[in-house]
C-alpha cells in the first residue's frame, strides 16, 4: 500500500527587539497609573511580534548617556563587535541585536543652564557617536535606526509649572528646542538613519499643544497617544520582516495540533 507523506512548511518565528533610548520622556512612559504612557501604547501594537526595551535615564542630558552607553548595552547582553558588520550582516535580520533603535534625546541639552545644557554642536557630535556605535560595534543597520527630535515646548505652560514647582523661571523655550530638532535632523539625514520630526508635528497643531504636555514639557495622556500615531507608522516599517508569533487561536487545525505549529527554520 502506498503511503502519504505530507511535508510541514517551517517558519521563521522570532521575537523582535525594539529599543526605546531617552530620557525622563522614555523612562515615564510605561509608570503605572501614569497618562503618558506612549511606550506602553508600542508594546501593545507589537503585542506578540516584538518585546520593547525602555532605556529611559530622567535628568540626562546626550552627553551624559554617551559616557554610559557601553555599559547600558552591556548590561543587556550586548556584544560589542571589534570589526565593522559586514554587507550580508546587515542584510540579515537574525544578526542584529535590535530590529529597531529609537533615539529620542534633546529635550535636557536644550536647556538654558548647567548642568543639563550641552551646547548644539556637541549634541550633534553625541548623536553621531550614539549611531555609530549601534551600527559599528552592534550590527544595525542605519535603516533601522530613528533619530526623533525633542519635542516642542508649551512656554506658558512650563513657566507656570516651574514657578509654582520650584519657583524659578523656566530653563527652556519652545524657540531653543528648535535649534536641537533642526540638528536631531541634520545628523539623520547625513548619516542616513530614518527621522521623526516631533518638534515640528506639535507645532504644526500649537492650538492643543498645551493640552499634549501636562506641565509643558513632559506628555500628557493626549500627547503620548499624539506620539505614538507618529512612531508606530516608522516602526512598522523597520519591523516589517517580523510576523505574529504562533496563529490566532481560531487558525489552530484542531484535528491536527502539530502541522499547526511547524518547526522553526
């Protein structure tokens, strides 16, 4: 009697890596309780494709994360390569150690004072560096990699916030962080990562920008989820080669368990 055999077609299932690197903007942003939860609002659109790391440091300036960079990395198992990846390194998604890279930095460096203020030109610089060690030493390509500019500032708002808070007349401008954003872009488009003009999206709209910052600077509910239907579209794209991991379980064959769930590649 012949004999039937059927071949189970493998999939690639992987978990992707998205890294959310920031400063207090990222490291709220998942607070229990907490409105401005924008990175909570990632992680539940990759629900099931992708894990999200939030590398937020509050009161940290770019220069201050470059100092520490290494050592974050490493502290997630990061292997830092001695030789630059090569073409089919970069070609191949199941190298890398991070199918995307946020770098979301400047609001801090655009203050007006020390010991958080770095000067434009030097953001610059540690924005470069930031890029250069992901692609150099870690293997991500620069496609997948997005430089987000600070975010625009509600002057009135931050003035009151900071004389009521700390009685002391604000430390930045709306009109100052603009400088930051134009070189947040500068450094993108030299370097050939992808770009988020945030800066620019909130003023686009300055009619509701004091209700997207809930004491000028820092997201309100509205602004994180303003945030987020700009990042996600971005994200999308650098995760496109990633799929849903196991099938809806309404797509389960029940009258056979394992050809639903094929051996990985």
């Amino acid at each position: 009697m012949a004999t039937t055999t059927t071949t189970t077609a493998k999939v690639n299932y992987r978990y992707g890596r998205i890294l959310l690197l920031g400063d207090s903007i990222t490291q709220l942003s998942a607070v229990e309780g907490a409105a401005a939860s924008w990175s909570a609002l990632i992680s539940s659109h990759f629900q099931r494709r992708a894990d999200v790391l939030r590398r937020g440091y509050s009161g940290y300036n770019t220069s201050w994360v470059r100092a520490g960079l290494v050592q974050m990395l490493e502290a997630n198992g990061a292997k830092l390569r001695a030789s630059q990846p090569t073409a089919s390194e970069l070609d191949n998604p199941d190298t890398w150690p991070f199918d995307a890279v946020v770098i979301f930095m400047g609001a801090n460096d655009a203050r007006f004072n020390l010991p958080q203020h770095v000067d434009v030109d030097q953001y610059g610089a540690n924005l470069t560096e930031f890029v250069r060690v992901f692609h150099d030493q870690l293997g991500v390509p620069l496609r997948q990699i997005v430089i987000v500019t600070p975010p625009a500032v509600a002057n009135d708002k931050y003035e009151a916030y900071t004389m009521q808070t700390y009685n002391e007349h604000r430390a930045r401008s709306n009109e100052v962080t603009h400088k930051y954003a134009v070189e947040a872009l500068r450094v993108a488009s030299s370097l050939g990562t992808r770009s988020l003009n945030l800066w620019q999206a909130m003023n686009d709209q300055i009619e509701v920008l004091p209700e997207r910052l809930r004491d000028g600077l820092h997201f309100s509910e509205s602004g994180a989820a303003f945030f987020a239907t700009l990042l996600i579209p971005v994200l999308d794209e650098c995760l496109a080669h990633i799929q849903t991991v196991l099938p809806e379980w309404r797509n389960i064959d029940f009258d056979n368990i394992p050809g639903t769930f094929p051996p990985r590649t």
